[in-house]
C-alpha cells in the first residue's frame, strides 16, 4: 500500500485538463469595481466547488461591491472542528475588455491573460487539488473551507470582516497567491495604506482669463512629486490614478487621485501616513487634503506560519523541487490573517510574471508543481 506522499506523486494532475477548465475562469471578466462581473465570476467558482460536493453559499456583496462564496467540503468528522481554510479573490484589475488586448494564448511553456496569475490560477489550483484528493480517495485530517472573494486588489473594503471572521474559526489558512520570483512561499508581508489626494483650485476662463485662476491639476502635479519624493528605505509612494478637469478652455476646479504606501514595520507605516499628512495645505485660492482609506497591516512571521512552511518544504523535496520562504512587499489578505497571530501560508499560487499588466502569464510547468504541492499541504495537515 502507497505511503500519502506516493499517493500524493502518483495523483493524475494533467497540464492539458487543467488549462481547458481554467480557461473559462480566465475569460470571465472579473475587475474589482464591476459588481456584476465579479458575481457571474463567482457563480463559476460556486458550480465547480459543487461539482465537489461542497455546500456552498453566497455571501452578498457590500457597498457596491460583489459578494463572495463559502464552499464547505464534505468531511466525516465534526464540522465544528476547526480545520483548513483556503482563501483568495476572484477579482482583478484588469478592466471589462482588456481581454481583446491580452487575450487567452500559449506561447514558449507560457499561459496569458488578465487575472491568470493573480490570482484566479492559485485559486483553480486549489480546486483541482480538492478534486484530485477526492477522487483518488485521499481523505484530509481537517475538514476543509475555501472562500473566494470579490475585491482585494482595492484593499478589501468590503471584506475584511468576513474574512477574519473565517479565518478566526481555523486551525490553519492558505492562500494561493501568486509564488515569488523563485517560486518560494510568503511567510509575512510588509504593511500597505491607500490614500485618497483631492486638490482644489481656482477656476477661470483658460483663454481670456488664465492668470485669475489656480489650476488644481497644477497642485495635484506638484503635490504627486512631493509625495512620491518622501520614498526611502523604510517605505514606499506610488500614485496610480488621477482624475481631474472637464473643459480643456477652462482652468481646472478639481483633481482627485489614489495613492499607495508600503512599510516594513507598523512604526514605519505610521511615519509614512504622517508625512503624507503633513502635505495638507490651504490658502485662499487652493488646498491639497491627504485622506487615509484603508489599510493592510504588517504580517509577522510567527511560529505556527514556519511550522506550516517546514510542512510545505518536506512536501516540495518530495515532489522533486525546493522552496524559500519570504517576507514580502505586495499586500494580500494574508496581512489580516497574519496579524491576529493565526497560521498562515501564502504565496501558494502558480509561478509567472507580469502580475496587473498586459503581458500577465503563468508557466504552464508550474500547474502539476503546485497543484500537488497544493494537494500534500491539505492532506498532511493536522
């Protein structure tokens, strides 16, 4: 009789399934802010899990935003005991028609499309893996939840709640983000805030009367290089979007824009919101107002997440290939599960580059890798 890691090498995963079911996740378009994509999206994920057997609910959606699904695999011991969670969104950034620009294709071992790598791959990968064990008979030790989610790429707003929530009723979590460059697993992450810029001006007549206006575009603009100009070795700003003006002849009233911050340390997180803060300014024809919008918190390595990663380790050396473990930049909802201390594996998903670009890809070779990786993790634990 096959020991669970022969039984775990000898799973059947096949590259050309995989990609064929795949496809389809990949080709529901699902970004953040389009609730109804996001659902059509989740409603995917609701049937696959219970083509499973999993018991699933919906979740409704919050502030606009989409809802999620909980999907309960079967399990003969007590469902109240407390087991396996994996957990991972299902929206992206990607914009409803990037597809005709970054469409589905196979190119030199390489899969592309939005939202491949990040992170609907890491999640599919968790279903296979729950389907291979099932049907080869493999019975995890704890029973096991997965919980997809509608908007972590704009800080989970909506979600934070239910996700500690589910997180707090687990023994252990694992979220199949995307691998690191080397495709080693994250072990803690860095803090991340998101902040809301909005410039006021004077408006005016562009033509006649330029010089009795003050052009809130102009102070956005100088306030952006102020900001991005606080970056140094213990954090990070980046301003990724902008709006501003209405008219091309008239001197712009208003400007609105979002930016991002990264830390190491809590300390630091609130040295960088402070100097952000410290720009705020207003006179009689303009003001400039830095607003805190959500944050990530940092996520320390403890002992029970190392323990989790040793696991994944010894499984990895099995299946042929090694792992390094990562502190890393780049937030997930791992940040929230990490800082109430409970033990979390993140970084599980597919290896690939190109993460919220047009040229967004997995290595086809990384799906059986991490698929049975996926599979030894969910049956070892316990």
């Amino acid at each position: 009789m096959m020991n669970i890691d022969e039984q775990i090498l000898a799973l059947p995963f096949d590259n050309e399934s995989m990609l064929a079911r795949l496809r389809e996740w990949v080709e529901c378009e699902s970004p953040s802010y389009d609730g109804a994509a996001v659902e059509r999206m989740m409603s995917l994920a609701a049937r696959d899990m219970a083509a499973l057997g999993a018991r699933i609910e919906h979740i409704p959606g919050r502030q606009g935003f989409g809802g999620c699904v909980r999907a309960r695999m079967p399990h003969a011991g007590d469902d109240d005991t407390p087991g396996i969670l994996i957990a991972g969104h299902l929206d992206t950034v990607h914009a409803a028609g990037v597809l005709e620009r970054l469409p589905w294709r196979r190119e030199g071992g390489k899969c592309y499309g939005p939202g491949i790598l990040d992170m609907k791959g890491g999640m599919f990968i968790a279903l296979e893996a729950l389907r291979q064990l099932r049907d080869a008979g493999i019975a995890p030790r704890l029973p096991v939840t997965v919980l997809f989610t509608s908007d972590e790429e704009i800080g989970s707003p909506s979600t934070r709640t239910l996700i500690e929530r589910e997180a707090a009723r687990h023994r252990y979590v694992l979220i199949p983000e995307p691998a690191r460059a080397d495709g080693g697993l994250v072990v803690g992450r860095y803090a991340i805030a998101r902040f809301n810029l909005r410039a006021t001006g004077t408006p005016s007549h562009a033509g006649s009367q330029l010089g009795q206006g003050r052009s809130a575009i102009r102070v956005m603009a100088e306030k952006i290089i102020e900001l991005e100009g606080l970056t140094c070795a213990d954090f990070t700003f980046s301003v990724g979007v902008i709006n501003g003006g209405k008219w091309v002849n008239c001197v712009p009233m208003d400007c609105v824009a979002e930016a991002l911050t990264m830390a190491k340390t809590h300390a630091d997180l609130e040295r960088a919101i402070a100097a952000a803060r410290a720009l705020n300014f207003e006179d009689a024809n303009a003001s400039f107002k830095v607003e805190l919008s959500a944050t990530r918190p940092v996520w320390e390595t403890r002992q029970g997440t190392l323990d989790m990663y040793e696991l994944a380790s010894e499984q990895a050396q099995q299946l042929g290939f090694s792992l390094s473990p990562h502190v890393s930049g780049g937030g997930s909802d791992g940040n929230f599960i990490g800082a109430l201390g409970i033990p979390v594996l993140d970084g599980l998903g597919l290896r690939g580059s190109g993460m919220h670009t047009l040229h967004e890809h997995i290595e086809e070779s990384s799906l059986v890798e991490r698929g049975r990786l996926m599979a030894g993790l969910i049956a070892r634990l316990g």
